[in-house]
C-alpha cells in the first residue's frame, strides 16, 4: 500500500503541469445567457422597486444626508433578471459577460450615488432628484402651484393643508 503511493506520487511528479490552463480561445456565450449586471446611474430614479423583488436580497438602499446610496452585491446574485424586468427606467440590464471570477468580493460590488432633492421649505432632503424631474416632466399643466407642492416635504405638505384647510 505505502510503495503505490510512492509509485504514484513519482509517477504524478514527471508531469511539470497538473492542472489545465485557462482558455485562451474566447468563448462566445449564448444570446439569452443572463450574466453581470449593469446600472445605469444616470436613468436611476431610485424608486427601489428592484430592491422589493430581488429574491437574492442584493440590492440595498440607504439615505445618507443629502444622497441615497444603492448598493448591488453581485457576488450574491442568481441571475434571475428580476430587478431588470421591474425597474421602470430599464436603469438595470443584464448583460452576457460570464467571468466574474475575483480574489475579492467588494469588486462584485456596484455602488451608484443619487443626489436627493431638497424641500424648498425646511431644506430637508427628501426625494431623489431624478425621480423629482420625471415628474414634474410628466404634469401636463405645469402650474407654479403644483410644482411648488412637488418640491416640498410631506410634512411641509401637510402643514401647509392644514393651514389652508
């Protein structure tokens, strides 16, 4: 048993290369491969519907001041194109780039920065910017009253109904 082990062990020694080089020839995937995803910071409302139907749980949202970080750990990621299918922007796409393979997970990671809006009255932010404008583009009649109630807070809102109700 001891003198097979040594005979393998010499045998597997004469061999300079045990494993299989990467492949150099590049290899062309399928059109329909789900694979890294994209964001595309400047379509972002950040609305989190993505975050709401991700099962993989990824994609975090947090306010900080005066910008809301989103925060897509890939390394988690099961390719469904959920949050891709829901975004309404399409600010998501899935792309059929394969080889993620990294030392380290934090270059998995896509961070975008979106700069909130503020309140024209308190000054407390309150909205994502890119969300505000979309908006204020969709209202057809584009009164200085309705965007003025528009650029303020929900509780600058509700103060001033309850001083004019």
């Amino acid at each position: 048993m001891f003198k097979s082990k040594i005979k393998a062990l010499l045998l597997s020694s004469k061999h300079k290369r045990i494993r299989r080089s990467y492949l150099f020839v590049p290899v062309k995937p399928p059109e329909n491969l789900r694979g890294k995803l994209e964001v595309l910071a400047n379509r972002c409302i950040g609305c989190g519907t993505c975050v709401r139907t991700c099962p993989s749980r990824l994609i975090k949202i947090e306010n900080l001041g005066n910008e809301r970080l989103l925060t897509f750990s890939s390394g988690r990621c099961i390719y469904c194109g959920r949050c891709a299918a829901a975004c309404p922007e399409k600010a998501i796409q899935i792309t059929n780039k394969f080889e993620l393979a990294t030392e380290n997970k934090k270059d998995l990671e896509i961070v975008i920065k979106l700069k909130m809006a503020e309140c024209i009255v308190c000054g407390k932010p309150f909205m994502v910017e890119n969300m505000l404008n979309k908006l204020i583009e969709k209202l057809e009649q584009k009164s200085e009253e309705e965007i003025r109630k528009l650029k303020m807070c929900s509780d600058c809102k509700r103060k001033l109904l309850n001083k004019n109700g």
